[in-house]
C-alpha cells in the first residue's frame, strides 16, 4: 500500500471524513559537496522518492491536530500558544516541535495561518542523513500554505524551514536539505550556492540510476564533532583574511597551506577541493559524463575519510563494497557522517544485481544489516490532490 493511500485512509479513520488535500515533501540525498555548506559554497543534492505525506482538511479554530502514523499517536498545539512561544538554545524532541516549530517561523514571518487536522506518514529512514527532518518542515509549510491560501516561494519557504530547525528544534543546519526538499525536479538534481541562495537545475546523466546504501548505522557524537569541524573552518578562513573558505582558491590554499596546523589544514583542503568538485560534477553532468562524475565522487570520499576525518568503518566498507560491484561508476559517504547512508552512481542496466552484491559483500563483512534504495529524482513540496 503506498503512503499515499496509506494517509488517506488512516485520515477516515482517525477524522471520519475525506482530506481536503494531500501534501508530499521529499527527502534528499546529496551527490556531492559535503560540509560545504556552513563555507558558503555549493551542493548538488537530489530530491528522492523517499517522503512525508500529509493527508488534511481545514480546521474551524486556530489549532493543528494531528496523528503521526509512524509512531501511532495522536497529538496537537493551539496556533496562538507557538506564536508567542519560542525555546531558542533548547533542544526540542518529538515529531510534533517540528510542526510547532514550522508554525512558529510562519507567523514569526507575518503569515497569518489557519488551523488543520491532518495525518502525517512518512519512508525517509530516521537518522540516516537523508534529511527526514526538512522533509517533514516543508510537509508541514505546504499544508499550512493549503489551508492558509499562502503564496508558495520555495527558497523563502526553506528558509523558514531553516529557522525552525535552527531556532526551535535547536539543530544549526544550513539550508541545503529545506530547499532541495522545497525546489526539487524531476529528473535533476540542484546546484545551490549556499552564500546567494542561487540554484540551477542540473539534469541526471542519462542511462545512470542513484543508488543510496543505507548502512544500518546510525550517527554517533556527530553534534560534537560537527560544531568542532565548523569551528576548525572558521579558524581557516580567519587566517587567510576571508569571511568563509568558499572565497580561497586551490592556488591561495598551496602557497600559504604551511602556516597552519595539520588538522586545520586537512580541514581547509577538503573544503576548498570539495567546492570544486561539485561545481566540476554539475558541469559533468551537463556534459552527459556520467564517468568524471563518478569519478569526482571517488574523491570526495576519499577526502571525507582522511582530510576532513567524517565517515565512518562502516562507511568505508560500504563504499569499498559498492565500488568492487559489477555496474559502479563511483561511490562516497554522504550526509554528515559517522554512520547514516553512501551514495552510489550505477549503470541502469546493472542496478539490480548491483543491490543484491553490494548488500551480500556489506553484511558478510559487517555483519550489520543494510537497505538499498535505488532512487529517482523527484519533484519538491507539492499538493498531490486538492480536493
């Protein structure tokens, strides 16, 4: 049963009615460019078939209720409680601070909002670096800009998204997972400039599937080691003069590499070469060069594991394992690291045989259990049915 009719059906159920609408917002997964973000630089993320569905219909008062399939229960806030409400420097917990925290940056934004019942279901595995959390934000901007009669901006919707995971859910993102999940196409993935908010679609190369193999790990100590890493680019861009790395070049990095310590320098060098990749892969992808993109995804794991020091034993193996299989044309870690998923670019032809290897190699050498995803690129927040 699809999650689609899934929703719909546990919507009679839970609010003896038919929804009004049904809202779907993707997770992501990225291609490449990791940890560029908070440099201001580029991403190349990619809307997958892995989503949040909400199935609603307006309400009469200023409330939102809602029952999460997911984790069977049923549950809501009054619209006035949030608007004069915020837990800035707490960290939130529970599915439903992210709707909380969605209708918070609304009305913090002058939106004026209605209320809603709804039930939300969602397949974006938790926790695995494939951003179930912005996909969960931008469900819930959509459905509030359904039932609200809001203009739809997907770069000004992520950036609220943004704000709540930021400001209320207490998680310092930057803004790739809201936007791709707000303005992804079928068929391509995104080139966002993390510092203008610019973004450019780039199609997929033809004849290539976007295989996500999901570890079966989960991230660990990744707030520590994330805000430690930040602090290390920061510490870079401070020493050559600059506001974020994004602005030194490979050519300024080399001649002046020696006057900082190993670690912020194997810090900056990731950086600084992975911006580069990934505007390199989007030109690839352009060019139909399904092979240099494979290739520059090579490197990027390769700098990920030992320059900028994020993925895991888990991960190598499972990027190791993908690159051994009959179809790969490259793999790397993707997410923030320490566990989560690798992504891997794959013949269309082989995908199947690819999945059923990889997964065979994976368990035999970790004994954990892993999920493959073949993905196809997707659209971002939309209503799927108004009724």
């Amino acid at each position: 049963m699809s999650l689609r009719v899934q929703v719909e059906e546990a919507f009679r159920a839970e609010f003896g009615a038919e929804p009004e609408a049904v809202i779907r917002a993707p997770g992501r997964v990225n291609l490449i460019g990791e940890h560029t973000d908070y440099n201001d630089g580029f991403v190349l993320p990619m809307a997958i078939d892995q989503a949040v569905w909400i199935a609603l219909r307006r309400a009469p008062g200023a409330a939102v209720e809602a029952y999460s399939v997911d984790f069977g229960e049923r549950r809501g806030f009054e619209l006035a409680d949030v608007a004069s409400r915020r837990e800035q420097g707490q960290v939130a917990e529970g599915w439903l601070e992210y709707l909380k925290g969605m209708a918070w940056a609304l009305a913090d934004a002058g939106h004026r909002l209605r209320g809603w019942q709804g039930v939300v279901a969602g397949d974006v595995p938790i926790g695995a670096g494939l951003s179930s959390s912005a996909a969960l934000e931008l469900a819930t901007a959509r459905a509030f800009a359904t039932v609200s009669d809001l203009p739809w901006d997907p770069a000004a919707m992520a950036l609220l998204g943004q704000k709540a995971e930021n400001q209320w859910v207490g998680v310092n993102c930057g803004i790739m997972d809201q936007m791709i999940s707000a303005a992804g196409r079928q068929g391509h993935a995104l080139l966002l400039d993390c510092r203008s908010l610019d973004s450019e679609l780039v199609p997929l190369p033809p004849g290539v599937a976007v295989v996500v193999l999901d570890t079966g790990t989960r991230r660990g100590l990744v707030d520590s080691a994330y805000n430690e890493r930040r602090s290390q680019c920061e510490s870079a861009a401070a020493h050559f003069g600059v506001n974020a790395l994004r602005d030194v070049s490979a050519a300024q990095f080399e001649k002046r590499a020696g006057e900082l310590d190993e670690v912020t320098r194997k810090r900056a060098r990731h950086v600084i070469a992975e911006i580069e990749r990934t505007v390199e892969a989007a030109a690839a992808m352009k060019s139909s060069d399904a092979a240099h993109l494979g290739a520059l995804m090579d490197a990027s794991h390769e700098s990920l594991r030992s320059d900028f020091e994020v993925s895991s034993e888990a991960l190598d193996v499972m990027v190791d394992c993908a690159r051994a299989a009959t179809g790969c044309l490259g793999a790397r870690m993707t997410g923030a690291g320490f566990g989560g998923c690798a992504v891997a670019l794959v013949g269309e032809a082989e995908t199947d045989g690819f999945a059923e290897v990889v997964a065979g190699s994976y368990r035999e050498r970790t004994g954990n259990e892993p999920s493959v995803y073949v993905c196809s690129a997707t659209d971002g927040a939309a209503v799927m049915v108004e009724k």
